[in-house]
C-alpha cells in the first residue's frame, strides 16, 4: 500500500493535524507541462544556436536590444550608479560574510596523502571546476543575495571563470542591484538574458568560447526543469523549487515571531509550503489567529495569503522527540527552532537544507546574506539526501594512488583471484604480468 506524506506524518507518534496543506503529495515544480515546454526549447536551442536563444529571449522576456546580451563595463557603471548608498553597503555586508563562511569552509577541505597498507600510498585533491555559469533570478522579487551564495562562493573555491545571466526587465535592462550584486561577487560577465534560454546558452557554449561545467542558481518551475534535463551534461547545485520554511516550537515561543517567520518565506511564492510543528495547542491556535492579523497588514498578503491557504500547515505532536520525526520526514529547506532546549534537535534532526536555532536567528537573515550561509538549499524533501550549495560543490574530490614494487603481492594476488572469478581475463593478465615480474618469471 502507498502511503502519502500525509499518512507517513500522522502514523509519527501522537499526531494531531490542527491545519494540513491542500496540496497534491508531490512538489509544485511537478508540472508536466513544464517539463515538456523546456524540453522542447533547449532541443531548439541546441540544434539552432543564439537565433533560437534570441527568439526566445524577444518572445519571453521583451528583449529588444538586438543580437549582444552583454552588459558592457560602461553600461553597468551607468545603472548602478544611482543605487542608494545604504543599499549598496548592505549588499557589501552579505557579499563579504558570505564570501567569509565560503572560505572557511574550503580551509577545512583538506589535501592528503596516507599508507593504506605497507606500499600502497592514496591520497585525494580538491580540485575547482574551471567555468561556472550562475542564474541570478530577478522575476516577483529580485533576490539580490543569489549572487553571493553562487558567484561569491564559486571564487571563494577557486572556480577561474563566472559567467552570469539575468533576465531584462521590460525597459530592456537588468536590475540594477542584482548587477551590482554580481559585480561585487566577483562575475566576469553578466548578460542581459532568462530563463531556459539562459541556461541553455550557457551551457551550450552560447555566450562564451567555453561550455559552462556547472550551473548554478534559483529560478522559477521552467529554470528548475531546464537545470535538471541539462544535469550530466553539466553538473548543477540543487533542483531547488518554491521556497520553504518549517519551525518547530514550544509553549515558550513567541506567537507573533513565529507567524512573522512563516510568512517571510510565504511571501516568495504562492506555493511555498509553511509548516509549524508544535508540542503546545495554545500555540498552534495563537500562531493560526496571528498569521490572520498579520496577513491582514502585509503588501504582500495576495501571495503570502494564497501560499498559507493552499500550502500551510500546523502540526500539533506530543513531544520533541515525535516533532523531530515528522520534521524529518517532511525534510524541509528552511527549519527553524524556537524552543527552550534547541541543541536537542541540533543533535537529532537529520534532514533540513539549513537550520535556525533559537529566537535570535530567522532565515529572513540566510536569505539576504546576513548570516553568511548559503541560501540554495534543497526543496521538495530533497534534504533527505543531500545538502545545499556550498563551496565544496565546486570543488572536484579527485584521488590517486602509488604503489612501490614491494606491495605487488598484496594488491596483484587478490586481483587475480577475484578477475578469475569474474571471468575478466584481461584484469586477471594487468595483475598477474606485474606478480610474474616481481617474482622473477618475466624480464
């Protein structure tokens, strides 16, 4: 018998569903229609080059400005150039904090080489992909951090070339703190393009002499879908969908925090999934009547509305350990800890993208680069089996070996044994010439 989502959470312990998602069990970017419409365009795209990319650039983003999507050095110095000045010492706070965290990350990666058994020398490399191509999303909202945690976090591992792509708004040029954003985070070039049709030049070699290695970057459902067809002929960060955000909480909680962090990240999209899970009833009904008030106030309440309705839920369990259960199932991107002892779950919580722990930390800070963290996280449970973009993700781990002539023995006698049984003669014949050298019956 299949179990949903659903079914899994409510067999985790004492459950109660105070509010569940009206939502279909698998995540919004599912869409077949995607899926065949981005197929589609990059066959279109590979067989035909920049004028299939230029077609759709004019039929989906109004782009006009004729066959060069470059943003010169001069242009760029003429649209940043009346971004507030507070604004931009912001963006340099997250580029730097970021780019901090990044480097200490890859201080820790480190370069060996050990004996594994007498002869026998292995050892591994961490080695920088050579070009990255980076999605800077500027659509509902331009999410000038994107930069940081792609562009930023890539030179920080040493990746030699960065290229970036961003789409034009319908004035024909980009946005001007997303391009400010980029230029900080070290970009060599930033082009004035979206979508599929970015991606795909890209990593078909469009744009620049050199196929990108590696995409990176949010997007809307069709930049997700596009990354994902376009992996193994390039490698990607994650197949990041809506934005999500779960948080456990206990009666001590703040009710109007919690709300407040639940529709932060409501407000990205209208299907975003929010969830609570919740050890106190108070708070789950405090939370539900806050999020109500607050919705009531807030610009953004047609999204983050329509989001909460469709996409929120509050679960109400019977202790912390059944609350880590159900979170763990539903492996969120964001998760946020708002309880008396958060180090429990720090040391029990297996599947998140990035977490928050305690009342002082909101993902509203990871998200703008406050915090230094990445934001391209895992979603659509993705968190059970990976983690989201860092500096390693750039970084190949490559190994290699030595063997001086005195561990012949150790390694070429089991070879032959196991390329016999295999039946792989040619296997058995690369160990045994080697064993037949060493014992004296070859020259």
């Amino acid at each position: 018998m299949h179990l949903t989502l659903k079914d899994k959470i409510r067999l985790s312990g004492n459950v109660t569903a105070v509010r569940e998602p009206n939502r279909p069990d698998v995540p919004a970017q599912a869409d077949p229609g995607v899926i065949s419409r981005v197929s589609e365009m990059l066959s279109a795209i590979e067989a035909r080059g920049l004028d299939a990319v230029r077609e759709y650039a004019s039929e989906l983003d109004g782009w006009t400005g004729g066959t060069d999507f470059e943003i010169t050095p001069k242009a760029a110095e003429r649209l940043v150039a009346e971004l507030p000045v507070e604004l931009r010492e912001a963006l340099d706070a997250g580029s730097e904090r970021t780019g901090n965290f990044a480097r200490m990350q890859r201080d820790r990666l480190s370069d060996f080489e050990a004996e594994v058994v007498p002869g026998v020398h292995c050892g591994q490399r961490y080695v920088p992909v050579e070009t990255v191509g980076a999605y800077l999303p500027a659509g509902r909202f331009p999410l000038l951090a994107s930069a940081f945690m792609t562009v930023g976090v890539a030179r920080a591992a040493g990746v030699s070339k960065v290229l970036s792509c961003t789409p034009p708004s319908r004035n024909g040029q980009v946005h001007p703190a997303v391009l400010y954003a980029a230029q900080i985070s070290g970009t060599e070039r930033i082009f004035a393009l979206g979508g599929v049709q970015a991606l795909a030049a890209m990593a078909f070699g469009l744009l620049d002499a050199d196929p990108a290695d590696m995409l990176v970057g949010a997007g809307n459902a069709f930049v997700a879908e596009a990354k994902r067809q376009l992996h193994g002929r390039v490698g990607i960060d994650v197949l990041a969908g809506p934005s999500e955000v779960a948080v456990i909480a206990d009666e001590q909680a703040n009710a109007a925090m919690v709300a407040a962090d639940l529709l932060a990240q409501a407000e990205h999209g209208p299907t975003s999934p929010a969830c609570l899970v919740t050890t106190s009833a108070r708070l789950a009904a405090d939370v539900e009547r806050e999020i109500q008030q607050q919705l009531s106030g807030l610009a953004t309440r047609e999204v983050a509305g329509a989001s909460w309705r469709d996409w929120g839920s509050i679960y109400l369990v019977d202790s912390p350990r059944t609350a880590v259960e159900v979170m763990d199932l539903l492996a969120p991107e964001h998760l946020e800890i708002l309880t008396e002892d958060p180090d429990y779950y720090l040391q029990n919580l297996r599947n998140y993208g990035s977490l928050f722990l305690g009342e002082w930390s909101t993902v509203a800070y990871a998200d703008k680069g406050m915090s230094g963290t990445n934001h391209v996280l895992p979603t659509g449970r993705g968190a059970r089996y990976t983690g989201g973009l860092s500096v390693a993700r750039f970084l190949k781990q490559l190994t290699y070996q030595r063997a001086t002539r005195e561990a012949t023995e150790i390694q070429a006698g089991p070879t032959v044994v196991i390329s016999d049984f295999e039946q792989m003669p040619a296997h058995r014949d690369s160990a045994q010439l080697r064993l037949d050298l060493v014992r004296g019956r070859r020259t």
